[in-house]
C-alpha cells in the first residue's frame, strides 16, 4: 500500500487522488499512519461488508490482528465523543 505524509497529500492531491482511485493509500502524521485515502467504491463496500466485492488485501484480517470490534465507540464514549479527539496536527483553537 502507497504510503504518503499529510504534507505530501496536501502538495500533490491531485495525484494521490487519481492513484486512490486504484489502490488505498496510508497518510501518516508524525510517522504513525492516521488516516487512509481511497475510492469511494471502496469504502463503500467496506461499509457493506462484502467481501466479495472487496479486494483480497482488505477482504480478510491477517493472522494475529486484535479483534477491536466495540472499541472504538467505546473510545468515543470515554472521549465524549469523535468531536472532542484531536489530533497531533489539529490546530488549536481559542
């Protein structure tokens, strides 16, 4: 999988949007991989769970991944929910 700073996504949007058409790419913010760009197709069948319509590559968890099904409502919970969590390079506001 392509991967790509927020920095560099920012510069060249056009071109990583044209090749997320085709493949995910993985957008890191300090090095930590945060956020992942692709086709709407894509995300779309995600969402359904088809497994048939996805690709192989993001069809089937690999071997020895967590199960974290529940955990991130429950993060959101914790955190009072998904507007309150910031991340490293959100601006702060006063």
């Amino acid at each position: 999988m392509t991967q790509a700073t927020s920095a560099e996504i920012q510069k060249h949007f056009g071109t990583y949007k044209r090749e997320a058409l085709n493949a995910p790419i993985e957008i890191t913010v300090h090095g930590k991989t945060t956020l992942v760009l692709m086709s709407y197709d894509r995300y779309q069948s995600l969402l359904e769970g088809s497994a048939e319509e996805a690709p192989a590559d993001v069809a089937s968890e690999p071997e020895g991944v967590p199960d974290f099904d529940g955990e991130l409502e429950e993060l959101e919970r914790i955190a009072g929910g998904a507007g309150d969590v910031l991340f490293a390079d959100d601006p702060i506001e006063d």
